[in-house]
C-alpha cells in the first residue's frame, strides 16, 4: 500500500520509519508540502494519504481524491475539524484518526504555560543572559489554592487536572460529557466567573467555535490567565486583543491560534508577517506563543505513528478500526 504523508516534518520522519520497516507492505512517501488545492495532485498513484492538522481537506480536496481512487484518509492528529466528513462519506472514503497519542504531554505543556506566565521565567531567563539580576517586575503567584476552570474533560482534560490536584488547585470542570471525579462540576457561566485560570480542552464544532468572545471574557475575573492548547479558533483573537488592552485578561498562553495554518510548522524568521492580529498579541509582554508543540514529545510522537500505521493495516486488511471517525 502506498500512503502519502504531507505536511511532513524530519522530526517525524524517523518514528514513522521505525513502524514502516516493521511493516515492509507499507510504503510512505514523504511530502514536506501541505495537502490543499494546489497540491493534491501530488497524491495522485497512492492508495491513501496521511494528514495533518493543518491539513486542507475540504469538499473539493477529498472530491479530487476520490477521482484518484484514494479511499482511506489517516490523520495523524486528534481533530478532524479540517476534514469535510459529508463529502468524504459521500465518496466511501474512510477517515482515522490518533485520539490520544500521549494526553499528558499536552496536559505538561500546559502546565508549563501557566508557570511561565505566572513565575516569568521566560523574562527571568533573558534577564540573567544579560547579567541582571534585578527581580523586580518578576512577581508571580502560586497554582496552590488557586481557582483553576477546565473547559472540556476528556483524555487531556483529564490527565491535566491529575496535575493540577497535585499542585492543591481547586479544580472546576465544564463538561456535560464526564462523571464525577476530583474536581468541582460547574456551567459555562459559573467556570468563567470564579477562575483566576482557565484552561480549554475541547473540540472545535459550531458550538465551540469562539467559545471565548468578548461576551465570555467580560464574565471573567479581573486580571484572569487564559490557556488555549486545543484549537485556535475556540478562542476570538480579536476580542483577546480588546481584553489584554483593558487588562481583563491579565495573563495568555497559546499553543494555537485560529489562522496558524499560514503560521505555524514552518521558518518564517526572514519575512515580515501579514498577519497583523498575531503580531499585535505577541507584542503584548503578558502574552506568551508557542507554534503548536504540546503535542511534540518523543512518546507522543512514536504513539502518533504507530496508531496511524495500525490504522492503515487495519483498513487495508478489512479489519475492525476502532479509531475510524468514518
């Protein structure tokens, strides 16, 4: 079977090849090139091809596709949002997925946001290369006793409230999916209200999208630290801009960002962006960006390939997926 992996990275290329050579009837084809309208000629003579989360797979890529005989799409992501799954189903085109390829490297991540918002040490850091050792202006604040709101309570959700328990947060939890557990379950309203931390960990769907607006934001606590390592779009970008500016939104950390699919992934260090509202939240110093690496560790990386090969034997040997989202 011949797959072909775009938006493909050297970083993963190496794991990827571990599982294919333990699999020789498997042939990967690597792509450095995004899947979108210009390049998915490039698919052309393979069986099937593996995506990523930035991936363009609208009605007409996967129409295209299908022209070409491709019957199986392998993203080698959680989301699918990308994905115009009427269309692919419309063309018999089967789509899977990798639902949890490591919940806790993200959910570490996080945790490392809220830490380097509240301690500084990103400033501390590029104090001391400097040989200033002045602390003023580094004050921060303990997760300890603080009131932490989790929108979304899945895998990621999950494993990130074991870590905050451990830290003595109190934990408040907005998912009308999950049970009890060692959290408090609250509404929407009350989680936006009452947290000095709010952390987001739910797909992106009609109902999420923008879930944070100017209307969420003027419902929080003055000075309140927002967390976004799961879909960019969940958050208004614009509206964050307004809230730093009032300095209702007194902290913010992004892995994600609603346009980073022009962004993120690639070296952009010698152009001059054109993106004015990632530029103007960056320019914020409450403000800290990373490109999409909650996901980037060595175990998350090997389970991310080795799901998606079992997915692809799975759907060329007519075998069960239990990763298949159609």
């Amino acid at each position: 079977m011949k797959i072909a992996l775009f938006s493909s990275q050297n970083y993963e290329k190496p794991f990827f090849n571990q599982f294919a050579l333990q699999n020789p009837e498997l042939e990967i084809t690597y792509f450095e090139e995004k899947l979108n309208h210009q390049t998915v000629a490039m698919a052309s003579g393979f069986d099937s091809i593996c995506a990523f989360v930035n991936d363009c797979l609208d009605a007409n890529v996967i129409t295209t596709l299908a022209e070409m005989n491709i019957r199986c799409i392998a993203l080698r992501c959680a989301g699918f949002n990308n994905v115009d799954l009427p269309t692919a189903k419309a063309h018999g085109i089967t789509v899977v997925r990798v639902p949890a390829y490591s919940p806790e490297a993200v959910a570490e991540h996080c945790v490392a946001l809220m830490l380097t918002l509240s301690r500084k040490t990103h400033k501390a850091y590029n104090r001391v290369r400097e040989d200033n050792f002045d602390l003023n202006g580094l004050l921060g604040f303990n997760l300890f006793k603080k009131t932490i709101g989790v929108i979304g309570c899945g895998k990621i959700g999950q494993a990130l409230v074991n870590i905050l328990n451990g830290f003595g947060a109190n934990v408040l939890v907005c998912d009308p999916n999950v049970g009890e557990g060692n959290y408090t379950q609250v509404n929407l309203d009350m989680l936006l209200s009452q947290s000095d931390v709010i952390s987001l960990h739910c797909p992106l769907t009609e109902q999420t999208h923008h879930l944070i607006d100017e209307a969420a934001f003027a419902k929080m606590k003055d000075g309140v630290m927002l967390i976004n390592t799961s879909r960019g779009a969940l958050v208004d970008s614009k509206a964050c801009i307004g809230a730093l500016k009032s300095r209702k939104l007194g902290y913010l950390g992004l892995d994600v960002y609603e346009q980073e699919s022009e962004l993120f992934f690639q070296n952009h260090s010698g152009e001059i962006l054109q993106d004015d509202v990632f530029s103007r939240l960056v320019s914020f110093p409450n403000v800290l960006v990373t490109g999409h690496q909650g996901f980037f560790t060595q175990e998350a990386l090997s389970e991310i390939a080795r799901v998606t090969v079992d997915n692809l034997l799975a759907w060329k040997n007519n075998q069960a997926i239990k990763n298949q989202v159609i």
